[in-house]
C-alpha cells in the first residue's frame, strides 16, 4: 500500500478497502494512520485477534459482533479503532458508547481523542468534547450506562465497553437505541473480558450464533508483546520468567512439540506489554487467571462449585454398564436429572429437565419423566420437603408421584441433609484430594441448557462485599444442584443411615 497524502484520498482508500475485504490493506491503513500494528496472530483453535475482530466488523456494517478477550486485551482500543474507520467512511453516522463504568468510558475517550485530534481531525468541526463529538454530520457519545442514558435518540451503531459490567436490564433496554437508515444497517458492536458465569456475557455467548452475532475470542497469546530474543534467550530465560511454564507449554501445544522450549510469547504480536503480563502471573490465583487472562471460562469467583469446569468434566460416551438413578428438586422450578453409576463410583450426569413455574404442571413434568428413553430406573431421590400436603388435594407431591408411578426416596439424616455438608461432597466429587474427577456430564442438550447452566451460575451469599462460603438462597440457578446433592446425600444413605422409600418401586 503507497503513502496516502491527504485525507480525502484515505478515505477514498479505505472505501477502496472495505469494498474489497482486503485485510493485508486493511492492516495496513490502520497502521499508517494510528501508528497501531494490530495483533493478528492466533494460537488456539477457535481463537480470533483483535485485527480480525476490526477487520470482520469493517467488513461486514450490518452484522452485530462480539470481542470475549482478556483484560488489558485490546479489546476498547480496537473498537475505538474500529470506530475510527467508520466515522472515517461514513457521513452522518449517530453512535453511542456505554461503558460498564466511568473510568472506562474515560479510557474509550482518551482513544476516541487522540484519533480525533489526529487522522480524524478533518471531519470533527469543532471540539472534541468528553461525551459527544460532532463527526462529519453525526455524532459520536461516550456515556456510562444508566438507564436514562439509554432512553436517548436511534442510533446506527451502539458500542457496550465492557458488557459484563453493565446491569442487565440496561443493556435488554439498549436494544431499542438501535435503528438502521439509508444504507446504514444498524448494529451492536459488544466487547467484554467474561466476569460472571451468570452475567450478560454469558447469555450472550451462550445464544451465539443463533442470536445474530459473530463472536471474536481472543486471549493473552493473542493480545501479548513479543518477547524479544535477548529476553527468553532460545528457551534459557524462560526457565526463570513467571510466565515461563505456561508460555512454554502454549507453544509445545501449539507446535504440538513436546520438546519445544521457547515460550508462545516469542511469536506473538500484540501489545500487552510481558512485564505486566508477568506481574499479573504472580499475583493472580489459577482460577482468576485460566478466567481472565487465558479465557477457558468465566470468573468462578464467589461459585459455590469453583472445582467445576465444562471441558474437564465433560464425558462424550459414559460407560454403558451403568446404574441409573433420578434426582428430583421438588418447588416452583422443577427439576429432575438422571445419573448413571459404575461400580466404581464415578456418576455421569445423563440428562437434566427443568421446568419453570407456568412452563408446566407438575402432571406435565411427571408425563415428561414417564416418557423419557431412561426408564430403568433404580431410585429416584428426593427433597422430603415433598412431603408437604396441598391444602386443597390433601396431597404432597411426593404423594402424587407415587401414584403416578414415580415412586420416591429420600434420607431421614440431618447431617446428610445438612446443606454445607452435601456440598462437601459433591466438591469433593469434583475434585477430589486424590485421584481423578468423580463427576461427568454427558453433553445433551438438556445438559447444556440446564446442568451446565446452573453448576457455572450458582453462586454463595455477600457480606459486605465479602463471599461467604453459604448459597445465596433464593437463586435463580439453586435447583439443578439442589437436585444433584439430593442424590448424593442419598448414596450415602446405605452407609448406616435410615432413607425412606415411598410407594412400591
């Protein structure tokens, strides 16, 4: 790409490019005019970087899109990039920023500025002002997020910095600043490091594609610095670096070389700089870290099962000479899932149904158990909470599933039923002290909806700020694992411990 000399003939350039989806040009423009050599190198399957994110949202006006990446990531400076090139190619554009907090609208802005004050200056009119900017018949606003914030005017482009710090009813109100015109598709542009298992990230993730929108994942392979050569010394000074085994071993994957010794750091090309990479190593724990900095998972801060992880626990073809089992959560949500036992005693959750109040009677949810394929059933455990009579039919739950032909058991121990104390148990399940994870799940689509759902969303109670190790009760996520430990404790019943069974199995 020649030099480009004036600032009509690089946006004539730019146009040039986008109509042409030419990413080496595209990479490029950006430099030339930001002096920013985007990262555009991936290591992990799956994985996009934040040039590809900028250059798939140039490409393609009319498509919602999505950065999932760590902190420090590049993820608001590329979309101030991004931002920069469509306020460069576009007249009359009307876009709002809203930013999970004031500091990071304050970072967005001082990005926004300096493209302003520089190869955008020539279609700013008059100043650049903290929250809005009047850009070549449009307007460009910087607020963060509230409620009446997002009451304002239609715009074509609507950025959500950080989404999974903005409260959830603000960005479901969001939806209706978007509006196209002429020629102008509207869209939302999301970019957000995944804080909570059960935040708007992770709805967002969870309905990708079928919501409409292209998630770009990236992670700190992805955003870091190169490590120069006087630094990891063809291997030697990674041995002593504390990103060095987990540099290390990222190349020995990537390069699926197990003698490899340089770390992944040295082929990277982003701008995260390595020392503060390396501070972060030593200060962070491994959860926050595999969370925040590597992107395997959400945060499982404030989890009431941290141990648990949908790759490590995930099981594509349980054994088939298994015991099979029904655990029931009795209530407003009702939930029944079905486990399988090897006589060793690892469990394999094998599907999970839920039902929300209004969604189905409980006559509906037991002709859903009846006809479910696993009908070979050896007990199915329950909450004696069932036990509760209905004011009107003189019946409990439990007692209308057994006449239905669902009989029911539970254990009668109060130290079992002990919430604290089943909890304990299935972590230990998870992970135990010794020996491999006791607990897998099957992926069907009930379990991904529901059992995976739930066991990365529940979470303890805070005090003062502080998370105790006690369920947050009520929770919208509390009845899967309810459910779970209802069969746990149950197994354990046969240890000496008096269980009741009701109805005839």
């Amino acid at each position: 790409m020649g030099v480009v000399d004036s600032p009509a003939a690089r946006r004539a350039a730019l146009l040039q490019i986008i109509a042409a989806q030419d990413r080496r040009a595209l990479w490029a423009w950006i430099w030339h005019q930001t002096g920013i050599r985007l990262p555009y190198r991936s290591f992990s399957a799956g994985h996009s970087t934040p040039f590809r994110f900028v250059a798939d949202a140039l490409f393609n006006p009319g498509r919602d899109i999505a950065a999932w990446a760590n902190r420090s990531g590049i993820k608001t400076l590329g979309a101030s990039i991004l931002a920069l090139g469509e306020y460069t190619a576009y007249d009359g554009l009307q876009g709002r920023v809203l930013s999970g907090s004031e500091d990071q609208a304050k970072n967005l802005y001082t990005y926004w500025r300096q493209w302003c004050e520089g190869p955008l200056a020539w279609r700013v009119p008059g100043d650049v002002k903290r929250t809005e900017t009047n850009v070549a018949g449009g307007l460009f606003q910087i607020l963060a997020a509230s409620q009446k914030k997002v009451r304002g005017g239609k715009v074509q482009r609507l950025y959500e910095d950080e989404l999974d710090e903005i409260d959830p009813e603000i960005d479901q109100a969001a939806v209706g600043m978007i509006a196209s015109r002429d020629e102008m598709p509207a869209r939302t542009v999301y970019t957000s490091t995944w804080h909570r298992a059960d935040g708007p990230m992770a709805r967002l993730v969870e309905a990708c594609p079928d919501n409409g929108v292209a998630l770009h994942r990236w992670n700190l392979w992805e955003s870091i610095e190169q490590c120069p050569v006087d630094r990891h010394d063809n291997g030697l000074g990674c041995r002593s670096c504390p990103l060095g085994s987990t540099c290390v071993s990222k190349a020995q994957d990537y390069h699926t070389d197990a003698s490899w010794a340089i770390g992944i750091a040295a082929e990277a090309t982003g701008l995260y700089r390595i020392e503060d990479a390396c501070k972060a190593a030593q200060k962070v724990s491994k959860a926050t870290w595999d969370a925040e900095y590597l992107c395997l998972r959400p945060s499982v801060e404030g989890l009431v099962y941290p141990e648990f992880d949908a790759i490590t626990h995930r099981c594509e073809r349980p054994p088939s000479n298994l015991t099979v089992y029904r655990a029931i959560d009795w209530g407003l949500t009702f939930a029944c899932i079905w486990l399988g036992e090897d006589t060793h005693g690892n469990v394999y959750v094998l599907d999970t149904y839920q039902a929300r109040d209004g969604e189905a009677t409980l006559r509906q949810s037991a002709d859903y158990i009846l006809a479910h394929p696993l009908q070979t059933v050896r007990a199915t455990y329950c909450d004696k909470a069932g036990k509760a009579r209905n004011v009107q039919t003189l019946k409990s739950d439990i007692d209308e599933f057994r006449d239905w032909g669902i009989p029911c058991e539970w254990t009668t121990s109060s130290r079992l039923t002990e919430v604290s104390y089943g909890i304990k148990l299935v972590r230990a399940m998870l992970n135990p002290a010794v020996g491999p994870s006791k607990l897998f799940y099957v992926p069907t689509p009930g379990n991904m909806r529901h059992f995976v759902k739930a066991f990365q969303s529940y979470h303890n109670m805070q005090q003062n700020g502080v998370w105790i190790d006690k369920p947050k009760d009520p929770q919208e996520h509390e009845h899967v694992p309810d459910a779970f430990r209802y069969f746990v404790i149950n197994r354990q019943a046969p240890r000496g411990v008096t269980r009741v069974q009701f109805g005839v199995s």
